[in-house]
C-alpha cells in the first residue's frame, strides 16, 4: 500500500496496526455515518491542523454526531502520535467520528453513541511531477441530495468510481463536473488555473468542498498581489488555460500536465503558490513544540 506503519488513538489509549474497532451494529458501517479529516505531518511541521481538527466536528455537526474532543485536544493528540514515529516521520492523519449504535435501522442514531478515533500512518508527501486529468462522467451531488457541506464517508464511493473510471482510461485524476455542468473540483482535489495573468479557480457553491488548502492558497497568493477570482468555470476555460494545478492536504500544490488532449506545463502560478505554501508550513510551530 501507499502507506505503512499505523497508530490509532481510540477509547483512551493509543493502539499500534490495525485492531479491530467496529462492532456488527456499527451504524456508520450500514448507514454511512461517518465523517473524517485529513491532515499532514511533514519536515517538521503541521500546516493548518487547528483548521482540519475544526472541520472535523463541524463535519460531525453536520450528520448529527457528536463532537467528543475539542479541536485543541485533537491537536494535542496529533502531536503525542507523531511523536511516536520518531523526527522527522512524513506522516498522514486522519480523524474520524462515527455513529457506534443504532445500526442497521435507518434513523438517525443517538448522538451520544459517537465514537472517534484518531488515525497516523506513514505516508510520504508526493513530489510534484505533475498529473494527468480526463473529463469525469460523474457529477457532483447538491447539498439538497447530500451532505456536501461535511467531509463525510458517504460521499466517497462517488469520487472513487470518478477515480477508477479516469485510471481506467489512463489518467490520474479527472475533473468532476457539478449537477449545472461548471467545474467543481477533481475527486480529491481543488483545482485552480490562470488565464491571462490571472488566478481563477471554481466558486464555492455547495457542491464541493471548500478546501483548506485550497482557502489557504488564495489567501498566500492574494496577499502576495496576485488576482484570484472565484467564478463560474467551465471545462473548457480549463483546456484554455494558460497552467492548471490542484490543492489537498495531501499533496498540497501539485501541477497538471495534461487534461485529456490538451499538454500542459508546470508555470510560474504553481510555482509561486507552491513557494508560498511551503514558507507558510514552515512559519508554523514544530511538531516537538
Ligand atoms: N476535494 C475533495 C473531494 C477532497 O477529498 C479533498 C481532500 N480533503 C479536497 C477537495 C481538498 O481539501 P483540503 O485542502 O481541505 O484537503
């Protein structure tokens, strides 16, 4: 696999491989509610992570879980963790809440049967050779149909035959379209290009998700002079574009060099953002304190 080496945080105390944690009426494994996070540990820093153990409980809000460590604590958390994979250990982090009771009856659970678990494995952070788009032929959902205002486990088998179908025609990723056929995001991924002189990237329109890297991208490129429009975007303005890349937490700022016909090339906007979202990582705080 892509990762190895796994600690888990869950009931108190923190578990090494992977043990078992669900039981068979485990309402998140028959009805999906689940709700996670992602966040890196990388070269010594833990860029944003006040921000990923926020979205975490807002996602749990969102599917009527309860929230049952505050931000701060699952920040604490992440740090005691990596600890334990020694200095300067890459590492992948992953919170989760779910539903524990009430499965398989389709009703809501009791918010009080919330379980969390905080998950850290050893992943490395790609390097940014760049990556292959095909246009998806699955949509994004509505935040009428689903709930994509939460990072929520449901939504995810969707972006995972959006992944799979794009593998299948040999690229690495796709952009998936909204229910109007604008641009929203790729399956993992935001995405963002330049036109002009010009940053443009889809705006938040409660059919994707509104990445924190992506929010953090702006925010460093704006501050740096640069135009970000959020707008309107449709799938040829990005055969039209001057560069394209793409924000996660995960690979951070990674550049697009093809989307189906159309060759691209890493250009001065993804450079300049991936500069600056490194200088911002490394201005934070050390995982050691
Ligand atoms: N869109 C989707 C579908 C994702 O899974 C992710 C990764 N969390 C993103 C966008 C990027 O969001 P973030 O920068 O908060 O990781």
């Amino acid at each position: 696999p892509w990762y190895s080496e796994t600690w888990t945080w869950f009931d108190g105390g923190w578990h090494q491989g992977n043990p078992p944690l669900m039981g068979p009426r485990t309402h998140a494994a028959w009805q999906g509610t689940s709700v996670f996070d992602g966040a890196r540990v990388f070269e010594g820093v833990m860029p944003d992570i006040e921000n990923h153990a926020a979205r975490v409980n807002r996602s749990a809000r969102t599917l009527g879980l309860k929230p049952t460590m505050e931000p701060e604590a699952i920040v604490e958390l992440t740090r005691e963790g990596a600890r334990k994979f020694g200095p300067g250990a890459e590492l992948y982090v992953k919170p989760m809440y779910w539903a524990e009771a009430d499965g398989p009856a389709v009703i809501a659970p009791d918010p009080e049967s919330t379980r969390f678990c905080l998950c850290l494995f050893v992943a490395p952070v790609p390097k940014p050779g760049g990556l292959t788009l095909t246009k998806s032929s699955f949509r994004r959902p509505t935040v009428e149909t689903m709930p994509t205002d939460a990072k929520a486990g449901c939504l995810y088998p969707n972006n995972a035959r959006a992944l799979l179908e794009a593998r299948r025609k040999g690229f690495d990723n796709c952009l998936v379209l909204d229910m109007l056929g604008n641009v929203a995001e790729t399956a993992t991924t935001n995405v963002f290009m330049a036109r002009d002189g010009e940053v443009l990237t889809p705006a938040p329109n409660g059919t994707f998700l509104n990445g924190i890297t992506r929010q953090r991208v702006i925010r460093l490129l704006r501050e740096a002079g640069v135009t970000v429009h959020e707008t309107t975007l449709r799938y040829e303005d990005f055969l039209n574009a001057d560069e394209v890349f793409l924000t996660g937490n995960y690979s951070k700022v990674m550049p697009v060099l093809r989307i189906d016909e159309r060759e691209l090339q890493p250009g001065p906007f993804y450079r300049q953002a991936r500069e600056l979202y490194w200088a911002f990582a490394h201005s934070g705080e050390r995982v050691g304190g």
